[in-house]
C-alpha cells in the first residue's frame, strides 16, 4: 500500500510539472529611431543568447507581436536588440511575466 502511494504521489508530480511551464506573448515596440531586426531573449543567467524571436523587422514606433515558447516556468528573461545599423541594446533582467508589452528604446 505504501508503494502505491509513493507512486501515484510521483505520477501527480510527473504531470503537475509541465502545467507550470508556459509561453509567453507579448508585443515588443521599437521606440528608437533606426529599425529593429533581430530580437534574442534569454533566461538570466544563461551565458549565450537563444535563437532570434523577431520574424521581421519593425521599423521606428512600430509593434511586433512575439513568443517566447522555451517550456520554462519562469518571468526573468535578458533581451539583447539588434538594429539595421549594427547596433545593438541589451536589457537585463526584464519581468516580461508583467507585462504586455515591452518597449526597445535608446
């Protein structure tokens, strides 16, 4: 009877895990005035950047929605901005679990 327990105990686990594990959506606003052409988001304290989320570049005041489906149960991301002219910006730290919208600015 104990190892029944046990197991359906690790069974609830098993499936509770991947319900805490969700995407995020939000919209990034370019509020500089060059445009933006890539955008990489990174759980904080990785030491690379992810892949590149932005699926076409958003000229100066313009919205792009975008996904952060990394399967991570987490709101602490670094974000690192890519523009047309070679420059880049980087925001460390960013709750995006608070927001709807995150602004790329100067």
């Amino acid at each position: 009877m104990k190892l029944f327990a046990t197991a359906a105990v690790a069974a609830a686990l098993l499936f509770a895990t991947p319900a805490l594990a969700e995407d995020l959506h939000i919209t990034i606003k370019n509020n500089t005035s060059t445009d933006l052409t890539e955008l990489y988001v990174s759980h904080v304290g990785t030491n690379s950047w992810e892949e590149n989320i932005l699926s076409d570049s958003a000229e100066p005041g313009a919205s792009q929605p975008v996904d952060i489906e990394d399967g991570r149960s987490t709101c602490e991301y670094d974000i690192k901005a890519v523009f047309s002219d070679g420059g880049t910006a980087e925001f460390r730290n960013q709750n995006l679990c608070e927001t709807t919208t995150f602004s790329v600015h100067d």
